[in-house]
C-alpha cells in the first residue's frame, strides 16, 4: 500500500509543477504556472511578440487562467491580449 501511496505522491507532485513560460506555440496543459519569457526569475525582453495557444488537457473542456499577479507598461507598450475561441 505504502508504494501506491508513493507513486500517487510523486505523480501528482508532477501534474503541479508545470511552468510555462510566454512563448509562440500551441500547448497542451492540465494545470500549471504561467510566466512572461523570462520565466520566474526574469525579465521579459523589450519587443517581444508572442502567440501562445493554450489547451485543455481533456477535449471538450476548458482553459482557466487565475491571475495572482499583473505589471505592464500598458499600450502602446506593452499589453497582453486573450481570446476566448479557437482563433484570434
């Protein structure tokens, strides 16, 4: 019992420590932690532009975005677009 306990930690230990880091590119997540392209420690550049698509991990589901932080210049600087649909 104690190995299937193990597993089941490590497992979902795993599914929780995705981070996803702003890039162009389709992605496929269940659950994770979203940061701009300099990732947790960094900065993002200046004239990045980016499209990242990101997917349930379930057909038929849905993406949920949850905010903990927000710090942008603003526009015409910097700014931050979402769509929800299947295309922009």
């Amino acid at each position: 019992m104690k190995r299937i306990l193990l597993l089941f930690l490590l497992f979902s230990s795993a599914i929780y420590s995705q981070n996803i880091n702003m890039q162009t590119a389709s992605i496929v997540r269940a659950t994770g932690t979203f940061y701009d392209s300099g990732g947790a420690g960094g900065d993002y550049s200046p004239s990045e532009s980016y499209t990242l698509t990101i997917c349930p991990a379930t057909a038929g589901q849905y993406v949920q975005l949850d905010f903990t932080a927000w710090n942008v210049e603003g526009e015409p600087y910097d700014f931050m677009t979402i769509y929800n649909g299947v295309g922009t």
